[in-house]
C-alpha cells in the first residue's frame, strides 16, 4: 500500500537519521523550557504528516535507498524524472532557462513541474523542505504562462523560473514556522516584500526550506520538520542556517534558491554542497516583511542572498531585484541600483588583470588539508590566466569573532527561550557547549550584560576601518596612515605596484566539509564566515573541488592556536569525506555586490578552464 | 592698554552671559561626578585665555558693545573689515567665491583673511568658536594660492574656500575638546578622514566652533569655552548642538561650515540662525576619525552635514565629499556616488510639479504662531508657483520620539559621566528635568536597561516602514497593503492623482525661536526633529521668514496635547522674538541626498522671487 510505504519510510528517516532526544544529556535549568506541554512532541509529528501529506502520491519515491550516503544520482535513477524534467532541471545556467521560457520553449508550467518533483525527491532523501504547495505554484506558473501567450511578452526578468525560499520568506496564507513549535498554524496574512518583487519580477516561488531552530545555527535542525542531510553523505549536514536549500540546490530541485545569513548562513551550506552564494552587504535586498531571529539586535544584521549552481543566478536575481527599485518597498533598503559599471570593474581596472590576496590561515584554526589544496589550486589557476596572487596574513580575527558573539548573546538568549516557552525543549546544540575553550564567549546566559551593549561595540568601526585599510595595503601608508595602528598589517607587500583596486578581493579559506551531526562546530566555519557579517563586507562562495583522499593526506600537529584549533585538526580524516565538496569565499568590500559578482565569474571561468588543461594537484 | 581691554571684555562676557554656577540647584547623587578637582574651572579659564590669546590684537573690537541683543549689523560698522572684505564674507553664493578663486580675482589668503577676522568679530559677539589657528590656516591658503600660480589649476572643486568645522573633526597637531574639561589638551594625531578630504579638495579649514557639554542638547554651552549666543537677540540661544556654526555662519564669519545631527543639531541651530543645511541620511558623508558621544550606540546614529547661508553651499559640499569616492577611506560610508539624475528628480516627475505636504502640527507640541505663518507663506508660494501643497496629518510621533530617546538613554548616562568623573560638573540642563510631565522617558539613570536594548528596537523597521509607506499614502492601498495596519494612515487622500513621487516631499514645523537659556527647552524642538533621526530620512532645513510681533499674535489656547504642549503654548509672546528667524524643515526619503537639495532650492527660489511679488501675512 502506498501510503504505509510512504509513512514507514518518513518514520524510518525521523528516527534512524536522527539521534533519540531521550539521549540528549538534560539543559541547564536556566535554558529549560518550563511547563512543556506533555504532547509537544505529538504536535510537531503532526505538522510533518500533513507535510508528508501535501507530497502527490506519484512522486513518492519506491523505494527509498536507505543505506547510499551519496545520494546525488538518485533523481536520474529513480526514474520518475522525463528525459526532458532531467535536461531542464540540469540547466545550471539560469540564463539559458530563462531564454527558454521567454522563446516559450519550455512553458513555465513544465519547469515548475520538473524542479518540483525533483524538489520533492531530494525532500524524500536530505528532508530538505518545510512548505510543499505544488497546485498553487502551478497555478502561478500557468498564469505566468498564459501571460505570454496572451502579451507576447514576459512578466519580468525571471519569467517563469521556480524559486525555492527559506523558511522566513512569509507568503500569504501558508504558514512560517521557521523552525519553532509554537510558530505551527501561524499563517501569513501577506507577502514578504521580496516575494511580492519576485511576482513582480515574473517568479513562481514553488517551495519554502527547512532551517535550524532558533536560526542561529551552522546545521539545520528542528523538532518539527526534522534534520536536513547532505546529498553528498547523509551522515553529514549540508551545514546551515540556509541548509534546506543547500541540499535542495545541490540535488538540482531549484533552480535558484534565497537564504539568509548572519554570520554564514548563506556561505557554509553554500560550501557544503557545492553552489555559488552571494552575501551582499546589509540592506543591499530588502528583507522586510521576512520572520527573523534576534529582531531588535540592530548591530550585525541578516541579509538575504541568492544560492545556486552557477554564478548566472546569483547574477540575474540579484540585478532583478535591485531593477525593482527594492528601496521604496522596504524602507531600510540602500537607494543604490544595479550598477553595470561597478560590474565591469570600473575600480578594478576593467579586471583584465587582478590582483588577489590568499590567507591561508587565520591564525584561530587551522583549514583542513582539502582546503589547502583548493587555495594553492586557486592561486595556480589565477596565476595561470595572468592574474597576480598575494599572500595575505590574518589580524585581528578572534577579536573581531569575539565581539560578534558578545553582539549576538545581547539579549541573553530571550529570543530563542521566548519562542520555545511552553511549546518544546531549546535544542541542544543551540546551548552552552560542554566543550569549553578558551575561546569560548558568553552565549545564552540570563540575566543579560553587566555593562552596557553599546560600550561593547565602540570598536566596530575601528574594526571595520582597520580591515579595510588592509585591503588597500600596498596605498596604506600614503591613504591611510592615521585611521589606526599600522602595526597589525602584517601582509607582505603587493608584487603588483600601484593597481591598488585589484587588492581588494581576498580568498579566505571555509572549512567546508568537517560539520557533522551533533559536534557543535559552527564555530569552526564561523570564524571564518563571522568576518565579513561583523564588518560588513560583500563576499561570495563558490566551489572548487571535492575532498580527494589521495590527495588530502592528514599534516603532521601544527604548534595549535588554543584548544579549538587542536580538536578541529583532531576530526579530519581524510577517507571520512570523499567527495565532499570544497568551496572558497571571495571577499570584496562593503556594497561592492556587482564587483564582487564579476570577480566570482572570473575567477570561476578561470577554474572551469584550468580544470580542463590540469591535473588537480 | 590693549591686553588688558580685551582681557577685561572677555571675562565680562563669561559672567555676565552665563548664570553663576553657584546657582545651580544640586544635581541628583547619583550624576555627581566624585572627586572634583577644587581647580577644575581654573583649569577650563586658562584655556579660554588660551584661546583669546590666540587672536591677533588689531582684530579686537574696541568697544565690544554690550547692551545690544541684535548684533548682526556690527561686522559692517566695526570698521575693522575692508569694503572688499565685507563684500567677500557677504558673498553667499559659494559658487561665485569658488569662481572668484578659481579666476584669481581673490586669493585664498584674502578670502581667508576675509573670513578670518569676521569669523574672530562673531566670536567676540556670540562666543561661537574653540580653536583659532590664525597662521596655519593662512599658510594653507597660501599653499593654495601658490599651486594655482604654479600650475593653473585648481586642487580641487574646493579650491581655496574657507571651511569652518564643528569641535569634533579633529585636525593633526590640534586639541579636539568638544567641550569637556578633561579632553583639554587632547592633541590629534591625524587629521580626520572629513579634513583629509577637504584638503584633497583644495579647501582651508580655519576655525573650529563651539558645542554643548555630552553633544546631546540643543542648546551651546560648556565648562571650557562657555555659552554661544544668538547673534539674532544675544539673550536667545543659538540651538545646538551645532550652535558655534549657526552663530558664526548667521554673522557671515565663514561660507561654509560642517555640523553634525543626532536628533536636530544640525537643524536647530540652522532654524535658529536663519541658515540652509542638509542632514543626509547615515553614513552617506564621512564621519571616520572625528570624536562623538556616544559611541558605540548603532541604532540612531550621527551625521555630518554642512550649513551655509545659502543652498548653493549646501549642494556643492555635499557633490564635493561625494566625488572623492568617501568610501575609500571610511568603511561606514555608503559606496553612493553623486547622482545628478537624482539631482534632477528623476524620480519626481523632474520637478517640474511637485506636490508637497505640509504637517501643521505633530499632534504632540503645536508650533507657535511664526512657524504657522512660515507654513502658510510656504504653502501660497508654491501653489502660486504651479506646485501643488496638501495637509499632511502626523501619526506615531511620540511612540517613535520615546523609541529614539530609549536609545539614546540606553547605556545609562555612562558616556556623559566617563568624561566628566573627575573633571567638572555635569551641565545641569542635561540632567534629569524637574519638570516632569506625561512625556516623560528614562534619560539619565544607573544602572541601566533592565530588559534588553534590543527588545525595544524590534519596532523601528516598522516604523520606517510605516512611515515611508505613508509617505506614498496615494499609493498605500495599492503598492503598501500588506506592509503594515492601514488606519494610521490619516491624511487626506493626495489632490495630484497619481504622481505618486512627488508627494514624498514634507514640510514640518521647526519651532525655531522659543529655545531659551537654561530652559532646557531640547524637547520642544526635539519633536519635530528626531524624527527624521529614528527613520534616517534625509532632510534639509531653510529659513522662510522672521517673527513679526504684528503678523504673529498669540492664538487663544487650543485644547492642550499634554503638559509639554501647554507649557510651550505658554513661552510664545509676540514682542519678544522680534527678527528671530523662522525655518521650516523638508523631509525626504532615506538617501535622497540629492532630491532633498534639489527640492530645497526649488523652495528656495520660491520664496526668494514670491517675497519680492507678494506681501507677507
């Protein structure tokens, strides 16, 4: 029977993919939520049947493969994916999909219904999405198409194209749960103002994907839809917050996703599973009418930014949304438009040739072998084409990662405790680690500061100056002599004279594949991701390669930084993660998103091309 | 004796202007700072003969008059200033100074003199400045003067203009004191990044001005350089806390000056001394390197902007900062260039028709009699120049003003009392009120906040928001349905159909003239004023017309909003603000920097060609 298969095989995924909470240690007293009601538990199982429930029947996979870690080649197998649902999902570059939805090659209805189906087998193999409303996407998909048909002409620049949104993208009349119990039947009585531009826009948003509770998190977790898993090995997260659609775009179940990031949400699940991400400086994309986390909390804030399998969609949705003049839909949105000429690198020297900086370490912990590799392939491969790459040393990381945390616990943890109040346990990788370090910082402690919030951040924009003066290094002696202590530019000199701008793109290293289930890590990517939330700065991620056994050998202990350091360096093993995808972070400057998204192109041409010619060494 | 006199007329105006501190009822304990030092006002009297010292003897009035409350007229019957002389310093329009040094028909070092000894005449009249560097800001001109000689080029869009500049923007190799007694002797080791750009284009900062004690007041008043008066009626404040601009500026003693604005300080004491300015919206003008209060408190932040007595000044500032491209050398700078298209109101229909709205009243304090006049000259202005004008009916004002005053409070007073412990009272007028009524917030209390800060910011995007949305309220229900509760939309439906952009533009009453010594009468003006701080909205201020006793009798009492409102109705009389001037403020969006100019000197244009046409009642 069709649905006892079907119910087994989500019982089975709840259960066997997830540990029992009767085996988590109990929370502090402080952290425990009181007066639980007795059927909390029952509640969230309940939401996830009707979730279950909204799946058609004919997409249910049979049977699921339970014992595959890698499950990226399920949709061509399974064979419930068309010749033609496999070639249009597969059609990473958004460009041309959107080329033949405007030709009316492939109606908007069809695309829907391929990224749909596969959306909801990737949902049956990594449980990566929370709203499922296929008759309702279709419907606009239909209206997008009847436009055409009807006009000739299309709605907008994403015409026709299926958009998956994390679960705080409100939509009229579906509920946003955003991962908490209590948010169960909260039904949204209007659109969030990015989806009202992507309507707008001509955009069929078709699903909306799971996060972790609380959202402050590198994985993605909760106790009403469950663990989200990476199709490249189900044993490991495809990271978080934004992990529901990491897994989802990595699957090809969307051609283009939107999450949100606060100190990495978009970048580490971007890395994890192999996309391309964009995290613009703050207020770039309008996020008003979005749920959040930590509301209030006005001195490092989220953005939202586009996820996908090429840089094509990072593009197109980012100067789709800035060609809707987002600034008079969202008050604190930038009245900046897309600018081409930014995009052609005007201050980079049109970026024929570009001079880049690598920190190969930033001095806090230690990126894993792959890691390495993917930076030293970087550099060749940028060398190659003409380009120059420096070497570029940290400063100031811990400090500047330190005032961040002390700037996310501001409120004591009263955000998360209030919305699991009375309606489920806080989960416990979002609590006070047991594995204290020296490096650790105060994080969900009741009451609140001692001193004023504010006294701690006087430094933010010494930080944030002193960060970019060294960007301009080689002109920081002659521009920027008295925004601070010089001493802490500990960079080599340029090799590449007076071409300041170029100086400006950084690669750091995002330890992209140790996240695994229940370590409690996220501060290893995070002290790499934090950076650029803290000051601002636009950055990217893009893929470079996958774990390699062969080639990634363990490195004999390096004279640890602290105890972190040395736990991290104690996880990787290198025959733990074949396959798993590596990925970089480009960094610009602050609201520098169309430079930084040329940048990305280039250097990720430069990698396809070199990819071709060389042997990955 | 020549010393002696000068010394005598100094010394007479620090006692005789300012009430005896021995008058002041105590403070409350816990604002006593501990362990004053018997000598503190020894020490802020030695620096005040510091910098009398510093002015050259032969540009000492002799006698300073002393019985008259009007002194604008006394630059011009002084004697000390040359026919060219005087027709440099009343030469407002800045582009024809910058013309006129661009030709070499005046050097730098004789608009500078120029400027220089009016600059030093205001000073003996109001007490506006606190440093004054004679030879070092005419060795700049020089500088100046020399590169055109040499090169015949100008440095830069600034060449060889004298700018002076509120007692934050630090100068390399001078004291920054921003009134407070412990800051005497703080020599800057670097200029701010402000100073550095106006040196890169060809400018010559020569004077810095005077500020109130903790910058958060409006008024001008400090333990070191004493009180700045109104050169309008001595026995008025000049506002604050930019309140050495306005007084300098009003008496023509510099084109062009730079102040800053938290919650009015740039457009209080422009109301107040009949001045142009620009408040732009946060981080669109370079504020790195410059000393603040408050640092540290993200959530209604500082910003600069420059007055002048005329709008030209304004505009060719503000197109000057911009075009060095701030952002280079301030991270918290927007990466916004100069748009002339914005300029040219490409989003206002070009301005060809505009529509304003006019808030009569906020619904919190009314304006007095002057300012409703100034509203209705405004009004008839610009309907009889083809504009059209509708009413405007305020909403959330006070929940928005006690939200930014909860900011503002919300470390406590800790910041005030750093930097007084130790080193001089804290100034009475910015303790606690005695006269507490219904509005009433928390200002100077310890220990702080007992719920997070960041709770009571959750609301202010949708205060911005909701505002921004009302400000298109002909296009509410349309583009803005699902942004927010409809029904405090209450103003009239829009006269001008549906050219929705125009109607973006506010005028709103600036109650200009009530400000009295030791009245501690912030909040009156602060009404009007912060609002456009919590939203970040990009104003100006203009100056429309003076108090007429004839035309502006008190109105019979209204029926009173609160106690504030009563007491305020309370202070008007007609005969005794005489010539005060009037200004009105005009209200854009956030970073519309260039409309907001543009706008104003439409406005301006108006009433300058109306006030020769048609009678003023």
């Amino acid at each position: 029977m069709e649905s006892d298969s079907s119910e087994q095989v989500w019982i089975d995924f709840k259960t066997a993919q997830q540990l029992p909470l009767s085996a988590m240690p109990p929370p502090p007293s402080s952290l425990t939520t009181s007066l639980l009601p007795h059927n909390w538990q029952e509640k969230c199982d309940h939401r996830k049947q009707a979730q279950l429930d909204s799946i058609p029947s004919e997409w249910i996979l049979k049977p699921l493969p339970k014992e595959q870690l890698n499950v990226m080649a399920i949709p061509r197998q399974c064979g419930l994916l068309s010749q033609l649902e496999l070639e249009i999902t597969e059609t990473v570059d958004i460009a041309t999909l959107l080329e033949n939805l405007r030709l009316g090659l492939w109606s908007s209805v069809q695309v829907t219904t391929a990224f749909y189906k596969r959306a909801v087998i990737a949902q049956q193999l990594t449980n990566c999405l929370t709203e499922i409303f296929v008759e309702r996407a279709l419907a606009r998909a239909k209206e997008v198409d009847d436009h055409l048909a009807r006009t000739g002409t299309v709605l907008g620049p994403l015409h026709g194209l299926p958009i998956s949104l994390k679960d705080q993208f409100s939509m009229e009349g579906l509920e946003t749960i955003m991962g908490y119990a209590k948010w169960i039947g909260r039904v949204a009585t209007s659109d969030c103002v990015l989806v009202q531009l992507l309507y707008e826009c001509g955009a069929v948003p078709f699903v909306r994907t799971n996060v972790p509770q609380t959202l402050m998190h590198g994985e993605t977790h909760n106790h009403v839809f469950g663990r989200t898993l990476n199709p490249y090995n189900t044993s490991f997260t495809p990271g978080g917050s934004s992990g529901g659609e990491g897994a989802l775009l990595a699957m090809k179940g969307s051609p283009l996703g939107v999450g949100t990031d606060i100190s990495g949400s978009l970048r580490i699940p971007s890395a994890f599973c192999g996309l391309y991400t964009l995290r613009p400086s703050y207020a770039r994309l309008p996020y008003y009418g979005a749920v959040n986390a930590l509301e209030g909390q006005e001195s490092i804030n989220s953005v939202l930014g586009p996820m996908a399998n090429s840089m094509s969609g990072v593009k197109i949705f980012t100067k789709a949304i800035l060609g809707t003049e987002p600034w008079r839909r969202d008050p604190l949105v930038l009245r900046k438009p897309w600018s081409e000429s930014e995009y052609q690198l005007e201050y980079h020297g049109g970026g024929g040739r570009l001079c880049f900086a690598i920190m190969w370490d930033n001095g806090v912990v230690k990126p894993h072998p792959p890691l390495h590799r993917a930076m030293r392939t970087v550099k060749r491969a940028l060398e190659a084409a003409g380009h120059q790459v420096i070497d570029w040393e940290n400063h100031r990381h811990l400090e500047i990662y330190k005032n961040a945390e002390t700037i996310f616990a501001a409120d004591g943890g009263h955000d998360y405790l209030a919305e699991c109040e009375g309606a489920e346990p806080l989960i416990q990788t979002m609590q006070l680690s047991e594995h204290v370090t020296d490096l650790e910082v105060p994080k969900s402690s009741i009451p609140i500061l001692e001193e004023p919030l504010v006294k701690k951040l006087v430094g933010r924009p010494h930080h944030r100056s002193a960060w970019e003066a060294s960007l301009d290094f080689g002109n920081y002696t002659k521009k920027n002599a008295n925004l601070g202590n010089p001493t802490w530019i500990t960079g080599k000199q340029p090799l590449c004279g007076q071409q300041l701008d170029d100086l400006s793109m950084q690669l750091f290293a995002l330890p992209s594949h140790i996240q695994r289930f229940r370590m409690a890590l996220t501060r290893i990517d995070s002290f790499y991701t934090t950076l650029c939330s803290a000051l601002d700065l636009t950055c990217s991620v893009f893929p470079v390669n996958s774990v390699d056994p062969t080639l990634d050998d363990i490195q004999p202990p390096h004279e640890f930084y602290n105890h972190e350091d040395e736990h991290i360096y104690g996880i990787y093993e290198a025959d733990k993660f074949p396959g798993c995808p590596v990925g970089l972070q480009l960094i610009g400057r602050v609201q520098e998103e169309e430079a930084v998204i040329r940048m990305t192109e280039i250097v990720a041409e430069i990698l396809k091309a070199s990819f071709m010619g060389m042997s990955d060494s």
